[in-house]
C-alpha cells in the first residue's frame, strides 16, 4: 500500500445525474476526510470519519452530498442531482488517530465536470 | 483556526534559495505551523511543522520568530520541479481539530 487511492480519477456527467466516487486510505489510517477544490483555491474541506463514525460535516456539505465509510477502510462520497457548481477536484486523505493530526497524506483526486 | 496571508505568487531563477513568508497575526498558543506542498493535478502534500524556532528536514527549513506572528519556508537551491502551490496552515493539532484550512497558497515558479 502505498498511498490514499481514489476512483475515477475524472468523472464528467450531465446535470441532474447522480455521481459516486470512492475513496481508499492508507490501510493504517483510520482517519478519512474529503476536501473539494475549485481552480486557483485551496483544498476546502467537506467531512471528516473516524474507523466508520462521520464525525464532523462542513456547512459546504449541502443535501445533495453523502459520504459513507461502512467499515472503516474505504470511502464513498455521493453527490446526488449534480450542479454545473459542483464541478472541481475532490480530494480524499487520510491520517493517523494520534499526534499531528496536521500531517494528512492525500489521494491524487477525482476531477468531475459537469455539463 | 487562524487566518493565514501569503503573497500570491513568487518566481525564482532554479538553484536559488527561495523563502516564503506567512503571515498569521491571530495564532493561538496550542497552534503548530505546517506548509503542504501542490503539484498541478495532485493532492498536496505535507512538507514541514514547526512550534518555534526554527524545524529542517530533508526538503525545507521553516523559521518561526519569538513572537509566532509570522512564518518562513526555506527552500534550498530549488529546481523546476519545486514549481508548486505552497499553502501556510495554522492550528491546533491535538484531538479535535482534524480539518485543514489551505487559503489560496503561493504560486512558486521556477525559472530555467
């Protein structure tokens, strides 16, 4: 294992169209978290799980996105009824449960475009 | 979390030291200083944390003066392929505080 995967690399969909990306961390890590990135922004975050727990949710994270971590490995992140808005880089990282909790190794991203 | 300034861009001729200041006038006593790094189509990826003084690894240095109002990454003799976003985070790392802030970064290019 060498690094946080994450699958598609790109996605472009219709509006209205449902889409799902996944997400797999370094298999030590136990803690997961999705960002999204728009061009010539940073990463912003959008969720965080501890093992299976999600336990935080940024105000970013509308209805229409669900993630899940049914068993504490990998991660699926949902967007439902796509917007031409949600068009960016997701990105997918993920860190030990102790110390720096500022030290996150991140996936090489999902871009989705939608038309 | 505080909030963080950086210049928005910076160039620099290859095999030169470049230093990258950040502002952070707000920062809180349990705040450590970390810089991430991002390649074009890539996540970013951690360089370098500090509390004060001054941290070296093997890819940079960053300095923190007394006061911690402020932050230097140092890249030594840099390359094309340092050509990066840089981002200055500032936050607590204990338990609790588990999402990054990134603010726009610096845009380093380097030039042949």
């Amino acid at each position: 294992d060498t690094g946080v995967s994450q699958d598609p690399r790109h996605k472009i969909t219709k509006r209205g169209q449902n889409v799902t990306f996944r997400c797999d961390p370094i298999s030590e890590h136990n803690r997961l978290y999705w960002y999204r990135q728009t061009l010539g922004q940073g990463p912003e975050f959008l969720t965080y799980f501890q093992n299976e727990a999600q336990l935080e949710k940024s105000r970013l994270l509308s209805d229409r996105f669900s993630a899940e971590r049914p068993k504490g490995s990998f991660s699926t992140l949902e967007i439902q009824r796509t917007e031409q808005g949600d068009s960016a880089m997701y990105l997918c990282a993920s860190s030990f449960d102790r110390g720096a909790n500022y030290e996150q190794y991140f996936g090489p991203g999902t871009r989705l475009t939608v038309t | 979390l505080a909030k963080t300034t950086q210049p928005i861009s910076m160039d620099s001729y290859e095999g030169q030291e470049v230093n990258i200041t950040c502002s952070h006038n707000n920062i809180a006593t349990n705040d450590y200083i970390t810089w991430y790094q991002q390649f074009p189509s890539q996540g970013p990826r951690f360089i370098i944390q500090g509390y004060k003084t001054k941290v070296t690894n093997e890819v940079a240095s960053l300095f923190i003066p007394a006061d911690r109002k402020s932050s230097t990454l140092s890249l030594p003799r840099v390359s094309l392929s340092d050509t990066a976003v840089y981002y200055c985070l500032v936050g607590p790392t204990q338990t609790g505080a588990n999402n990054l802030f990134f603010g726009t970064g610096t845009r380093l290019t380097v030039i042949p």
